[in-house]
C-alpha cells in the first residue's frame, strides 16, 4: 500500500543509538545487574501531593472533553511565570497547551514552516528535531557548535547559515545533550539576526528550571522579539511529570490561534485532572522542582570530578540539565565499540553522542537520572573498565 511522503520525512536518521539503550532497559527490566545511563527521564516519582490533586480533580468529575488550547487558569499560570522570569509581557492568550513540549515543537514546526523553507538549527541537537523540522517539507540547516570551543555558538557561522528561505532559528538552551545555556551574547545574537532577516525564534526551554549558577536567558527577553519569539516548555522534566504529557507553546496570539486549529484535528484538548494537576506543581512544588534541581547538579558535579580524573576521558561540564556530553576518543575505541564494551563487560549503558549531531561524534551522553548509589557504582565500573583497555 501506499504511504504518504511525510512518512519518509519523519523517518529521522538517528534511531541506531538506541539499540543499546533498549537492550540494557529491557535487561534491568529482566532483574539483571544493569545500570541505565542512558535515558532522560527523571528517577524521582512525581511529587505525591500532584498525584492527589490530580485523583481529586478525576474524583470532582474533570474527566470530560476539555478547551482545545487548555485550562485558562494553568495558562495564565504559564504566562505569569514565563512573564516574571522572561519581562515579557504575555497573557493566558499567548499560551497553548500541548501533550509534552515535543507536541508543542511540531505543532509549531507545521504552523511555520512550508515546503523548500529552511529552518536553522544548533547542533548538537535533540534527537527528534530532524523530523519535527522536516515533517512540513522544510530543509534542516545545522549550525554546528564545536566540542572544542564547549559547544558555544559561532556568530559567522551563525550569519553564513541564513539564506533567502530561512523562516526559523530553533534551538534547546539548556541543551540536550550538551548541558549548555545560551550567554547573553548568543542569545542577543540569535535575536539581532532574527529581526534583521524576520525569522523566527523557536526556543525549547524544557530545560530552564534546572540551570545551575545562574541566571537564564530567554531570547524572548531580547527587544523586537514579541513579534517572533516561541518559547516551549513543558512540566515532564521541572516538575519529575515525564508520563503525564504537559507541555506548552507560549507565542503571538495570531500563532497560537493557528496551532489551535491544528491542535483541533491533532489533540483535541488534554485532560482536564492532568491540567489541573499541572496548575497544582507550578503553584505548590517549587520546593521539590528546586531539590531535584540540587540533586542534578551535584551528580553532575560528582561525574565530573570522577571522569577528569579516568584516564581517556575528557567530560564537558554542563551549565544545566540532567546529562553530560564525555569526549572518550583518548580511549582509543570508536564510540560504538566503547558504548558496546562498556555495556557487556560493566552493564552500564551510555549513548552514542553522535545521534545528536557530527558535532557530537567522539562522544558519549551519560544520564544522571539514577539514584546517587547507582551512579556511584557506574563510576566505580567506568574506571574498573577504562583498566581493562591497557
Ligand atoms: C530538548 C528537549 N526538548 C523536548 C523534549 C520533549 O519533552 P516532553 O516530555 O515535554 O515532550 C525533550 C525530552 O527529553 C528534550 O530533551
């Protein structure tokens, strides 16, 4: 039978980093003695008090189809913390809510981009990025941020990546799989040449709650950027709500009336207990979003430290998030052959960096989304196997 040509867009050409990661999940699933650092979903169970709230608001009845753009209430929540973090002005108007922050990144991709459009993407990027861009008929262009500079953005390879058929600029900042946000300059500078060639600017900050050190930049903050900013966000990482499917676009009102009409025929509205729920995390849970935050960073801090000290790799570290990118070239191994070594001698799983990107090739992303005794015991594992390679 015959299938459409969007099929083929979506197809995406990545999928072979996962094999491993399958493998070791299915294993530990199995009760084997295997440790998975290969995933970006948080280990904490959502906060209990968002599970009562949601069963209350299932138990009062909100179980019944729901307003196709969201809870007004949980989006003037979003709009308010987006407009005290971001000093952008934006209302419950300028917010949609979506099934997870990738539902929001294609809804926006199909509102924006046509056939022969191009769409300017930082590499390395999120997995999912190449068939969200190209599912319209847009060309992915990457600008690539190299290992050597710490994945910071290149003005002129910014500037020399536009042509006549850019409509878009987006990126992850804090980034998945580098850990990295965006400075005030790169930021200023996505922004200036947005205005100045009208683009564009598709923001995924499902990663914003969790930068460490420092303040954040939204490129919606930037001057000349209210008519052209879309910022994505979503509760899956912030609020440890992967499995409840939350997200959000916050943009121009004319651009979220667009994706409304797509949401229509895609989504049909969420449920309203989950919303509810939603509304309960951003409200209540700032303590428990701030604990998990602490908790990344000093596993992330621990790895750190670990890795400079093995011999072979070179670990890069993050400004934020949940993983870090490790350069494992001075072990000598192809980066398949060491993610495979690993994996059958240590039972760790790491991933293959360069599903993410060229510019990622020579890497491993490692998680910490394991329990602090897990993550120990993996280093210990990492170091006994490094051993092993003399
Ligand atoms: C950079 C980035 N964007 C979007 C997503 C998707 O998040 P959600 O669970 O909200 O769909 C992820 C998930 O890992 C991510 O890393």
């Amino acid at each position: 039978m015959k299938f459409s040509t969007l099929t083929d867009r979506v197809k995406g050409g990545a999928a072979d980093a996962w094999d491993l990661h399958y493998l070791a999940k299915l294993a530990r699933e199995r009760g084997d003695d295997v440790i998975v650092l290969s995933v970006g979903d948080p280990d904490f169970a959502t906060p209990p008090a968002i599970i009562d709230k949601a069963c209350e608001a299932m138990r009062d009845g909100d179980t019944h189809y729901t307003q196709i753009c969201g809870h007004e209430d949980l989006r003037a929540t979003i709009a308010a913390k987006h407009a005290a973090s971001s000093g952008q002005a934006v209302g419950a108007e300028n917010v949609i809510l979506t099934s997870g922050a990738q539902n929001a990144l294609f809804a926006t991709s199909m509102c924006l981009l046509d056939h022969g459009d191009e769409a300017i993407v930082l590499q390395p990027m999120y997995v999912t990025y190449e068939a969200t861009i190209q599912a319209p008929g847009a060309t992915l262009v990457p600008v690539v941020l190299d290992a050597d500079t710490e994945f910071r953005l290149d003005p002129d390879r910014l500037r020399n990546a536009i042509s006549e058929r850019t409509r878009a600029i987006f990126y992850a900042s804090p980034s998945n799989p580098t850990g990295v946000a965006l400075n005030h300059d790169e930021v200023q500078m996505i922004a200036d040449m947005a205005r100045r060639h009208d683009l564009w600017v598709v923001a995924d900050e499902v990663y914003a709650d969790f930068v460490f050190n420092g303040h954040f930049h939204h490129v919606a903050s930037e001057p000349g950027m209210e008519d052209r900013a879309v910022t994505i966000g979503s509760m899956s990482k912030s609020y440890a709500m992967s499995g409840w499917r939350l997200g959000w676009a916050i943009a121009p009102t004319e651009l979220i009336a667009n994706i409304d009409k797509l949401a229509l025929c895609m989504l049909y509205g969420l449920p309203g207990f989950i919303m509810q729920a939603g509304k309960y995390a951003i409200d209540h849970c700032a303590g428990d979003r701030d604990r998990m935050c602490e908790i990344y960073q000093a596993r992330l801090d621990y790895l750190y430290q670990q890795f400079s000290a093995m011999p072979g790799l070179a670990p890069h570290r993050p400004d934020a998030g949940m993983f870090m990118l490790v350069d494992v070239r001075g072990t000598g191994l192809e980066v398949p052959e060491f993610c495979q070594r690993l994996y059958d001698t240590a039972g760790v799983s790491v991933l293959d960096a360069t599903a993410f990107g060229a510019s990622a090739a020579g890497h491993v992303r490692v998680s910490v989304t394991v329990p602090d005794d897990e993550l120990r015991e993996a280093c210990a594992r990492i170091g006994a196997f490094l051993e092993t390679l003399d």
